[in-house]
C-alpha cells in the first residue's frame, strides 16, 4: 500500500510561490495516476493538477493554468507542485492523491485510491 506525505504549505502574500512536496513509500508509482487536489470549507475536494507518472503527461484545472507546475521526480518517488502568482481564492488544504487503476487522468477525487493528510495553503491579499 502506498503512503503519501506531503509538505510544504503555508502562509504568503498574493503574488508569492510556494512549492509542496509529495512524498511517497510503500511501492513503486509505476503506472499510478498522481494529482494534487485542493478543499476549502465551502467547496468540494477538486482537482488542481495531474500528471502520469510513466509518461509525465499533465493535466491542469484551468483555475491553474500558467500559474502552477506539476513534476515528479523518479528517484525519489516525489511529486511537486510549483506554486506562483498565488491569489487569495487558492487558500485551501492540499492533498497528493494516488491513482493506481486508471490508463487516463481522472478529476474526479473518487477515482484516487490513496491520499496523503493534507497540507494547508494560506494566501493573503
């Protein structure tokens, strides 16, 4: 069983970056779909950016395009997400998501079989 943890959150002003990171164990990410997902209080869990670890395809919400950057890195089972022109509207919690079944990116949260705890993203304005 895969476990993912992530880190790297925390607080920064509008227009600052943040990178989190996505660290898993417990078995090989070969064929696995990986994504990064995004909750706040007020809206359901979404997808914010995807990408297929064999091939290194990418998918992105379009609420991201041009701002974040999805890559992994296969030595160390990691997975990021570069994080720039931050606004207000992207504070929400933050999970790295394990898709183990798919052949194409999902965006839909159910599809993920495995989640790490999260990690919190605060942009103030």
């Amino acid at each position: 069983q895969v476990q993912l943890v992530e880190s790297g959150g925390g607080s920064v002003q509008a227009g600052g970056s943040l990178r989190l990171s996505c660290a898993a164990s417990g078995g090989t990410l070969t064929g696995y779909v990986m994504g990064w997902f995004r909750q706040t209080p007020e809206k359901p869990r979404e997808i914010v950016a995807a990408v297929r670890w064999s091939s290194g395809v990418t998918s992105y919400a379009d609420s991201v395009k041009g701002r974040f950057i999805i890559s992994r890195d296969n030595a160390k089972n990691t997975i990021y997400l570069q994080m720039s022109s931050l606004k207000p509207e992207d504070t929400a919690d933050y999970y790295c998501a394990a898709d183990r079944r798919s052949a194409i990116i999902n965006q839909m949260a159910g599809t993920y079989d495995y989640w790490g705890q999260g990690t919190q993203v605060t942009v103030s304005s």
